[in-house]
C-alpha cells in the first residue's frame, strides 16, 4: 500500500465581490514540492471565475490517465528488449451526463505514439499487446469507471529498422544507424 498526498489550496481575493463571480483558481501541491496553477475549466465556468491558462481538474484527469498507460507501457516494453526512445500522447477526455444523468468524463482516448531505437523494434501487434498490458496493469484506469480507448498511431518510421529521425543512433561506431 502506498499514500498519495496533494495539498489543494485557494483564497478570495479581498477585492472580489461577495456574489457568486468570483474566481475559482486555486494552487495544487504535490507531497514532492510541486506546485501547479489549477482553475475549474473554462467550459464549466466563463472567465473571471476561472482561468484558461491554470490547469484543469478535467484536463488533469485526461493527463493522469495518459501518464499512468505511459509509464507502464515503458516499462513493459523495456522489459521485453524494446528500447523506445520517444513517446507522445495526444490524449482527450469527453465529459457528458452518465447513465445516472451526472455530469461526468465519460470517456478518455489515449492516443499514443512510441518511436523505438535499437535492433528490436516490436511488430505492430507486439505494441498493440504492450498497449494492452499497460491498460490492464494501469492503476488510474482500474480505479475509474471512465471507458478509456486507446486508438495507436502506429506507423512505420524511415530507415531500415523503421526508426524515427528524432531517435539517437545505437551504433558504437557513431555512425548513423
């Protein structure tokens, strides 16, 4: 068993009406010493009362759940002598009622994309079934009830071994791989 701690905090400002208009962005600390400007979402309430540039809770949800299905995926790729050298998720969240007529974030895409180096580079079903075992092992996706869909961008890189420009070489003779 492991504790997770965040400290949220937020303060009227003294020069805000007593109404209900007034802003809603908040700090969010983390038990590491991070710190994040949080607001409600724009879409939930206009501005002044949040602001568009402050994290989300929503927003950090999406990102929460991306981060959780990435760190398990590399781990499981390095595990099986993939080396993936870049790794990008355009992740959204859809929020709408749920079966209980309840504003909810119904369902989250994750749309990864990983970039490999070295001499194994996995088949597009060796990713598809990465993804998969990241999804099932994934702790923030076994503790929601949010659907979440995974929709890999799989495509092949230039190069002999399908490598993406962007990856380092992983020759010892230091020349292009």
């Amino acid at each position: 068993m492991s504790e997770h701690l965040a400290t949220v905090a937020w303060k009227r400002e003294e020069t805000e009406p007593d109404g209900e208009r007034f802003s809603r962005a908040h700090v969010w600390e983390f038990d590491g010493g991070a710190c994040m400007a949080a607001s409600p979402s724009p879409h939930v309430l206009p501005p002044p009362m949040s602001v568009a540039a402050n994290v989300d809770p929503e927003e950090a949800f999406v990102a929460a759940l991306a981060s959780c299905h990435m760190l398990f995926f590399l781990s499981l790729a390095a595990r099986r002598g993939f080396a993936v050298c870049e790794y990008v998720d355009h992740a959204s969240g859809r929020m709408e009622r749920n079966e209980d007529r309840k504003m909810a974030v119904t369902q989250v895409t994750l749309r990864p994309h990983a970039a490999f180096s070295g001499e194994r580079i996995p088949t597009p079903e060796e990713i598809e079934a990465l993804h998969h075992a990241a999804h099932e092992r994934c702790f923030l996706a076994n503790s929601v009830r949010t659907r979440i869909v995974t929709d890999i961008a799989w495509t092949p890189f230039p190069g002999e071994r399908r490598r993406s420009p962007s990856c380092p070489s992983t020759s010892r003779s230091g020349g292009a791989g």
